[in-house]
C-alpha cells in the first residue's frame, strides 16, 4: 500500500478501502481522507502522475455514452473517476 510510515490519501469517493488493521498499526501508515482538494491539491497531484509516483483510477466514456456512465456509476462498476470524453 505505501512505504513504512507513509501517507495513503485518498481525494473523493467511490470505493472501499479493506486494509487489515494489523497493518496500519505495524507499519505506522496514515490514510488521509480528503472529499474535494484545492487547486494547489490539483496541480501538486497531477506533477505526481506525471512522474507516475501516484495511481489515478478512471474511466473513459464517449459523451454520447453518459447514460452507461451514469448507469456504471449508480451499479458501483466505477473506480475512481468517470469521465466523458466529448
């Protein structure tokens, strides 16, 4: 999941986080729950994709697909992002 004592940010929703307690405790990690970020956030997170130090979970839907997205969305078939492409 991440390093010894490290931070595992989790920015937004969508999906459940299954880490056996043991775990956390023994390895001293930190899961860091943000609903929405700040620009800043953004920016800092995008430099970190770019140099692919972080994951981003999405998925592609062409615009005229929006209502498989939704239906995706609403069936819990989405990890991370749904994203309309036009």
């Amino acid at each position: 999941m991440t390093r010894r004592a490290g931070d595992y940010h989790v920015v937004g929703y969508g999906e459940d986080i299954r880490v056996p307690t043991i775990d956390i405790i023994s390895t001293e990690i930190n899961i860091i729950g943000n609903l929405v970020g700040s620009y800043t956030d953004l920016v800092e997170l995008m430099a970190l994709a770019a140099q692919q130090r972080v994951r981003l979970h999405t998925a592609k839907y062409a615009l005229e697909s929006f209502q498989d997205a939704l239906d995706d969305l609403d069936a819990g078939r989405v990890r991370g992002r749904a994203i309309l492409v036009p």
